[in-house]
C-alpha cells in the first residue's frame, strides 16, 4: 500500500466546496482513492439521509445499508474547529483491497458505503455520525457494523444524550472501540447496557498527528428493545377469551384445534385459575418480542394481570381420545420470570393427566398417548411472584394427533394401562423387569431376535416395532412385564398377539401377582410349550378373561427347557381389551 500513502501536508480530506474549488490536495485524495480502491464519490459527497429529531419505534429503525441513503436514520455531525464529514462513495471495480486495510472482506463492485478520513498530519480530524435518538433502551443492545481502517485512525461508539451538545455520554458501551487488529471479515460488534434516558449512538472517527488515513463504515444494524412515548406504547385494545362452555365441546379431529385468533378459535378461558386469556389485534411496541413476531391476532395475558403469582388456562375443545402420540406446536413469547406449561385435562376440571414444562422456543410439544378417556389440552401461563414486569404471548396454535371422532364405550381406566401398540415404540404403562439380577428382560426392538437353526422372532412389518426377549439361561428361564393398577366396570378379554420361537417354550398369564411359582393359582399358562411354524412367523392371538376383581396383570415369557432345545425368543405386537364382538376397546 506504499503508493496509496501521500508526502503532501496541510491538505484536507476531499469535501464538496473543496471538489468544487479545484483544490490540488482534495482532488488528489479523491483520486488516490478511486485509483488504488475504486471508491468513487457519489453526488457531492455529503449524504442526504433520513435522519429526523424525532425517536425510534424499533431498534431496526437505525439499521442502513446506504445503498437508499435517505432510508438511513443518520446524520453527519459537525465538532469544533477541525471539523470534517463522512462521505458517500461507492466501489466501481472488482478490485481486492490491500492487506494493509482491515479487517473488512473487500465490498463488492457497485457497494455503497461511508468513508471519513484525513491527509493531514498536524491537525487532529473528527467525523460523527448520529443516529435519530431513542427515548431509552430497556435491557442489553447490540450494535455492529462492517468496517475498514487505513492508517494511524481510530473508530469509536458512544451512546451520547439526546440533543445535548457538546457531546455527553450516557451508556456503557463493550468494547467502546474496534481497531485495525481485528481478524478479516470481523464486523464491530458492540454490547450496550440498558439506558434510561434519550440517547443517540455515535460513530466517530478521528485521526492522530503523525499520518494519514481513512476508516469506512457499511451495513449497520441495532438489536435492542427500545422505548416508545407514552401515545405509541398505550396498552393495546384486546378481547377476553370467552369462558368455556358448559358441558364442553368435543372435537371429532384434531383440526379443529388449530388457532390463529384471527378467525373462530375453539381454545378458552377457565374459572378457577388467576389470570385470562385475551385476543389482541396488534400491539403498537414489539420490540419485546423475539425476532419473530405475531402476524396478526394473537393470545396475550397482559402485563397488568401478572402484577401476582398465579397460572392462566387456555384449553382446547374436549376430545374423546388420542390413538398413539401426538404434538403440539405453538409460538410463543414472554417476558420477564413468566414460563409456560402444556397439561393434558380431564375434560371439566384441571385435574392433569400429563403436564409438561415448555421451552422458550417454538418446538413442538409432545403429548404421550394414546390417551383413552377423555380428555383437553392446556396452554399454561405462570407468573412468578416479585418477578417484575412480565407476560406471556402465543400464536399459530396446531395441533397433530389422531384422534378418536366419537365416544369410546369402553374401559378407560384399564385401557390406559393395558393398552399398547408396541409398533409405535413406546411401552405405553407396561413395566419392564426381572426379579433376577441382569436377567432376561422384555424391551422394545425393531431388530431380529434370532436363536437356533435359524429361526427369528421379527415385527410384523419392516422396520416397525415390537417387545421382544431372548431366554438363553436356564439359571435364569423367565422374563416378565408388569401392567400398572387397573380396574374393569365387568368382566372384559385382554388379548396379547404373540410370537414363540422354539419349542417347549411357554408364556403365562398371571392376575394380581407373579412369585416366579408357575403355574400356580394366579398364574396359568397361555401359549406352549408345544409349538408349530405358524408360531414362530405370524402373531397369535391369546385371549384371557379379565375380571371385576382383577387390579393388575404380569405377562410371563419362561423356558425352563432351554438345555434340551436351546434359547427361545419371544415378541409381543400389542396388548388390548376387547368386547363381546372382539372389537378393540383401546385402539
């Protein structure tokens, strides 16, 4: 960069009356810059932008890529005696720039950007750039920018008071300066501390005594949460929810669950909790939301309810059942200690039959099925006590399930927990254990279970699911699961759909208890130990009475002749009640 440096003295950066006058120096130093940089000055130099005395509604008011100058929230400042401005120019060639000018990556052909510098060494130069001002900035802020630096010049940010001049600072800003030393391609990034007072930022550039040099600025962008005046930041205008009806209304699919509060929406307040839910058309200040915000209509607790601890409930309609898992998602926003939580109701009260807390993204929420009895969904919002300003906001509710479209006539209780699909891979309620230490034990596997010439205990279909064992040890010849607490209105089928592997092998039904004793009074024996092919390929259906007085079930797999026909494998597909016409009652 040896040429682009000048010996010349006393000559000033390029301004427009300098342009204008001919002067040797300014015309030299505009063509030292379009020669070795391609930088050319656009107009006359000075910009005309949009900057106003008036404050921002949103951080992203001051953002300014120049290429639409008068878009830009910016204005040059003119400081004492040796004053000099930023300038407009834009890169004319496809040119890279020397390593001596850092840390920028060298801006593309047809780029705008802004550039204050000076060649005069004996004469301290300043440049400001200021923003329109803000009325105060409630948290931590970030502003950055992409820049470049020549020379012995150094590029400085403040937060100064809003129309005071001289200059005064009034935030604490980290790190207050970027310099030459940056790695390439590093933009200046600057944390800002909340400010409670009008402010405007600055960017100032000034040069030392002892040679010339330039700094360009391009691409600014502020993140914060900025304060608006007390017309523009008055409460919006909301609806409360309606509360819900009574008795609730049942969903026939889970569609109809859908929100996004510019329409009908179906989800509703509740009685017995402390804050309600409201429908809010726009809110003036979103600056305390995340990056995505509300489009349209959306859900709100206000910050005036959750002045005290408490929840606010925003339910669903009621649904008969959840057939397997289900999801579901929404977007969300808070402020302050506030949180969510996701329950599943009992339809009619807040009794919970599953309840999850929610993280602060926009992930989906699983709900664990299936669900048998009736049931809602609960959109929880919680303030916390002392906690300061807080709210909680949602959007865009869906919901994914498969759900049941009429009444179950059934057992809902004893569904829950002797129900189960294992081609889902859950073991829904079953318990899965040995009374052995490292003994044989059921677990769910989409893999071949293979034992002696060359039989496999697989799942019905590729790549699905299934409970499987291997018994290998005749020390240790049983495997079992245990089904939770239950109880059934009469006299009902369990049916197992099973797969044996060898023979000799049994499985056993045991009601209430299992002491290892089989059979015995509570335990007898449901499949084996004889055995044909259709065993081993297909999944057999045993059936077994159930009982008024039976509260919990254990399904036994055992192979006590594991010396004479070697280890045996056993599957489960699924476990269901089912009526007088062999229809499920649980799926």
């Amino acid at each position: 960069m040896e040429n682009f440096h000048s010996n010349r003295r006393n000559q000033c950066w390029p301004s427009p009356e300098a342009l204008d006058c001919c002067s040797p120096g300014a015309r030299a130093a505009a063509e030292k810059l379009k020669r070795y940089l391609e930088l050319e000055v656009v107009g006359d130099g000075l910009i005309q932008t949009g900057y106003a005395e008036e404050f921002i509604k949103e951080s992203s008011d001051l953002d300014c890529n120049f290429e639409q100058p008068i878009a830009c929230r910016w204005k040059n400042v003119l400081y004492g005696e040796a004053e000099s401005n930023w300038y407009l120019m834009r890169k004319v060639g496809h040119r890279r720039w020397p390593a001596v000018i850092r840390p920028g990556i060298t801006p593309k052909d047809g780029n705008h950007l802004i550039v204050a510098g000076s060649e005069n060494s004996t004469q301290q130069s300043y440049a400001i750039w200021i923003s329109n001002p803000a009325l105060c900035q409630r948290g931590p802020g970030k502003f950055s920018f992409a820049y470049w630096i020549y020379g012995p010049v150094k590029l400085e940010v403040a937060a100064v008071a809003a129309g005071e001049y001289p200059l005064n600072s009034v935030g604490e800003l980290r790190p207050s300066s970027c310099d030459f030393k940056e790695n390439r391609g590093k933009r200046c990034v600057i944390s800002i501390d909340p400010i409670a007072v009008p402010y405007q930022i600055i960017i100032k550039m000034y040069t030392s005594y002892n040679g010339e040099g330039f700094v360009a600025v391009d691409d600014i962008k502020y993140e914060a949460n900025v304060c608006l005046s007390e017309i523009e930041s008055e409460q919006p205008k909301f609806t409360e929810i309606d509360l819900a009806p009574s008795p609730h209304l049942y969903a026939t699919s889970a569609a109809e669950a859908e929100c996004t509060f510019d329409n009908a929406c179906l989800w509703r307040n509740v009685l017995d909790d402390q804050y309600n839910w409201s429908t809010v058309v726009e809110v003036p200040d979103k600056s305390y939301l995340n990056s995505i915000h509300p489009n349209g209509a959306f859900g709100l607790i206000a910050v005036q309810q959750m002045t005290v601890p408490g929840s606010g409930y925003l339910i669903s309609p009621a649904f008969y059942c959840q057939r397997g898992n289900g999801e579901l998602n929404f977007k969300r926003w808070k402020a302050g200690q506030a949180s969510f939580k996701v329950c599943v109701l009992k339809v009619e009260s807040l009794n919970s039959i599953y309840c999850t807390e929610v993280q602060d993204d926009f992930s989906p929420v699983f709900i664990p099925g299936p669900i048998y009895e009736p049931y809602e969904l609960a959109i929880i919002g919680v303030g916390e006590a002392d906690a300061g300003e807080q709210f909680v906001a949602i959007d865009d509710i869906v919901y994914k399930a498969d759900v049941c479209d009429s009444p179950r006539i059934g057992e809902p209780e004893a569904c829950q927990a002797l129900g189960c699909n294992f081609a889902d891979g859950q073991s829904c309620r079953w318990l899965l254990d040995s009374t052995v230490a490292n003994g044989p034990r059921f677990s769910i596997t989409a893999h071949a279970i293979g034992v002696a010439n060359n039989v496999k205990i697989k799942p019905a279909v590729k790549n699905e699911f299934f409970l499987g064992t291997l018994i290998f040890d005749k020390r240790q010849p049983h495997a079992y699961i245990e089904s939770q607490f239950f109880r059934v209105s009469r006299a009902r089928i369990l049916r197992v759909l099973l797969k044996r592997s060898t023979w000799g092998s049994e499985f056993y039904i045991c009601h209430n208890q299992y002491n290892s004793t089989l059979p015995s009074d509570q335990c007898h024996l449901a499949a084996g130990p004889q055995l044909t092919l259709n065993d081993t390929r297909n999944f057999a259906e045993i059936a077994e009475p159930i009982s008024e007085q039976d509260t919990r079930i254990f399904l036994v797999a055992s192979h006590i002749l594991e010396p004479i026909s070697g280890a045996a494998a056993f599957g489960i597909q699924s476990i269901d009640l089912i009526d007088d016409n062999r229809q499920s009652l649980c799926f």
